[in-house]
C-alpha cells in the first residue's frame, strides 16, 4: 500500500510540474519540474518513505522498461542500418563530452588558488 501512495506523490509532483511548466511557459519540461520540487520534499517521512519503497520496486524491475526501446529498435532496423554509424559516433562523443564536464566540475572545487 505505501508503494501505491509513493507513486501517487509522483505523480502528483509531475502534474504540478506540468501545471507551473504550462501556466508560466517555462523553458523546462514538466516532469523535470516536478523533480526539482520532489526533492526538498523527500525531507519529510510523509513522502520519503513511500516513495522509497515505490522507487525501490520500479528499480527491480528496471528491465522491464527496456522492452519497449527494444521493440522500437526492432521496427526500424532500416534506420538504424543507414544511420547506425552516425548514431553510435555521436553516443560516444556526446558520452565523453558529459563526462569531461562532469570531470572538471568535480576536479574544479577542489583546486586551490595560489
């Protein structure tokens, strides 16, 4: 039952993302929003502990969300066949790139000034 009220303050927190992302034209999506707005939320037991157990059951079946990239993977093999290498290019540039910035923000407060 604490599973369920968990993904009820999701979703509750996604639809007042939406809400604020619609009302105000926010550049931001709305469930990034509502993200935003969950996590000084989780500081109260009242939403804390059910969405861990909610978050903790959607992680052990992560893989079950997989299934429908798979599929769509699968109905456009065409695509992929063309566009395959150009794809996998820019997912590993794009990955390195995020961690170089991920590197140097980390590396950056720990350098001393002189």
């Amino acid at each position: 039952m604490k599973g369920l009220r968990g993904l009820a303050w999701l979703l509750v927190f996604q639809s007042i993302g939406e809400v604020l992302s619609r009302g105000f034209s926010l550049p931001l999506p709305g469930p990034v929003l509502g993200l935003i707005l969950l996590v000084p939320a989780l500081r109260f037991a009242l939403v804390r502990e059910p969405v861990a157990e909610c978050a903790d059951f959607l992680l052990s079946h992560l893989s079950l969300l997989f299934i429908p990239v798979g599929v769509g993977v699968m109905t456009h093999l065409a695509l992929l066949s063309q566009y395959g290498g150009r794809m996998l290019l820019v997912i590993a540039l794009s990955t390195w790139i995020g961690l170089t910035v991920t590197a140097l923000v980390l590396y950056w407060p720990d350098r001393k000034a002189p």
